[in-house]
C-alpha cells in the first residue's frame, strides 16, 4: 500500500526500537560521571562510569540489568569492573572488547561501553587545554582553532581528522 501524501514510499509498520541514552555530569570532586541507558524490548541495561579527566583514567564502573532475556544475564554485569583503570585512549576498543565481550560477556553490554567510552572522549575534548569538561568555551572556539587543538586526539578518527 502506498501513503497518499509520499509517492512509491511504502507504509511502514514500527516492529521494534533500540535506544542508548547516555548523560555526563561533573562530580563535586572534578570527576567525569557518565550515566549510560541499552533499551530494546528484550534488555534494560544500565552502566555507570566514573573517570578522572586528569589522566582519563576509569575509576568506578557498575552495571545493572534491570530487564533481559535470560536468567544468567546478569551475571555478566559484574564484568563492568574489569573496566577499572582503562585509559580513555587510543586501543581501548579491544581491550574493552578483551574484558567484556565475546563469549564470556555480552554484545549488547560492549556496545553500551563503546558508545559510553565515544561519549566521554567528547566530554574531555579541550579538558587538557584547560577548557574544562564538555566546555561551551571550547565549542564555540572558532573552527580553525578547535581543529588545532583537538588534531591529535583525534588523529584518523573521521574523513575530518585524516592524517595527510
């Protein structure tokens, strides 16, 4: 059946929906807090990173699975604490996927990490400039000088930041 107001776009019927939310707060003590949301109709996994911007170091790592699709799942949030001292940095990926992933941890938990870990380099980006975390004075910085500064964090991450 076709919708009458877009022509050849077929109708859709909405059959699922995966959401990840996640939201960093300043602590009193400086630290970066990253709560961190995998909602889909099977899972409610929740995850809760703490990391020191200074070094960009995990120093607190909890998970919880409030709702999932077998009895052991939860077994697997307890793996969040092998996060405990990673460096926000480059190689991380694997190491993260080395301590939880795989068949001995949870594809959907490595995923909530990976975007949390994404989430927080952004929220430190300008931090070692003194801009502070997720700073407004750093985002409003003039292109040129945003690039300049974050060029080598982000060395090959995008089209943007390619090596030439």
């Amino acid at each position: 059946m076709i919708n009458e107001n877009m022509q050849n776009i077929p109708i859709k019927h909405l059959v699922s929906k995966r959401d990840i939310s996640i939201e960093a707060f300043e602590l009193e003590n400086g630290n970066l807090m990253l709560h961190a949301v995998f909602l889909d109709p099977y899972h409610l996994i929740r995850l809760n990173l703490h990391i020191v911007p200074q070094t960009k170091t995990i120093v607190g790592a909890f998970c919880e699975y409030a709702n999932n699709p077998h009895r052991e799942c939860p077994v697997v949030a307890l793996k969040a604490a092998q996060l405990i001292g990673l460096r926000i940095e480059r190689g991380i990926t694997k190491k993260v996927s080395e301590r939880i992933g795989g068949s001995e941890g949870c594809v959907h938990l490595r995923e909530l990490v990976l975007e949390t870990i994404n989430f927080s380099a952004t929220a430190l980006i300008g931090y070692d400039e003194g801009f502070g975390l997720m700073s407004r004075s750093f985002n409003i910085l003039d292109e040129d000088k945003r690039y300049e500064l974050s060029k080598n964090v982000l060395k090959n991450t995008c089209y943007i930041y390619k090596e030439k």
